[in-house]
C-alpha cells in the first residue's frame, strides 16, 4: 500500500542550499492539503515554522497569507542539513521529511558566539529523575 500525506508543501521561492549568515534570501511554501489544494482556512493566522535536526531546531514565527507561508533564516545556524516543518492551524505540514535546506559554510569564518545555539529538548524532560524511579521501587 503507498501511503499519501495528508499535508503537503510546495516551495515558492527559495533554494535548497543557503550559506551561512545569509539574512535575506526569502523561503516561501504554499501549505496544502492531501490532494495539493491550497488550504485557505488558515489565511491570517500565526505559522511557527521549524528548523531542526540532530543538533536541535529554531523556530520562526510568521503570517499565513494566500496559502503561504513566507520567512527568512535571520540568524547563524551551524552547518547541517535541517528538515523544514511549518505548524499552523493545529496542522504540521509536511507529512512526511521531504522539506529541507542545507546550511553551509561561509568563507566568514563565525565565531561560536555568532552561531546559534540550537535549542534542545532536555534530557531532563525526557527522562524521570533517578530519585523518582527509586521512590517508586519502594512502594
């Protein structure tokens, strides 16, 4: 059975391949739905659009407007390859991880301070603290 995705996105503008502390090429994808039709219930609503990988993820906020959502990666991120996700009206586009972009080095050579920090997810919010597992044992 070939699964189809429920959301979709369509790249308007923008690359692929952006370097490092690029501040102004502009991203834009259409956000549609199962059958690639525009879903135009979410014009004028708040988009979180992500960036991350194994090292972490940004987030950026912006308006859904003809469909689309549009943005610029306005800080340094180090250099990787981030899966895109675009969540807007309880609706995480794409389905599946085909949406990325590929940051990659500049000739400037930033320093750590000048790159961003990803965030991560702590480890602390992924598992309980030992002490809790030993309480419970008791019981």
């Amino acid at each position: 059975m070939i699964g189809f995705n429920s959301t979709n996105l369509n790249q308007t503008k923008g690359g692929e391949v952006i370097k490092q502390g690029d501040f102004s090429s502009l991203f834009e994808f259409e956000l549609l739905d199962y059958d690639n039709k525009k879903i135009t219930s979410l014009d004028g609503q708040t988009a979180k659009v992500r960036l991350g990988n194994s090292k972490g993820k940004i987030e950026i906020e912006s308006l859904v407007e003809n469909s689309k959502v549009s943005f610029k990666i306005g800080k340094v991120l180090p250099v990787g390859i981030y899966q895109i996700e675009i969540e807007a009206g309880n609706y995480v586009f794409p389905s599946d991880k085909s949406a990325k972009v590929d940051v990659i080095q500049s000739i400037e050579e930033y320093t750590s301070k000048q790159v961003e920090e990803l965030e991560k997810e702590s480890e602390k919010d992924n598992f309980p603290e030992l002490v809790d597992l030993y309480n419970l044992a008791k019981i």
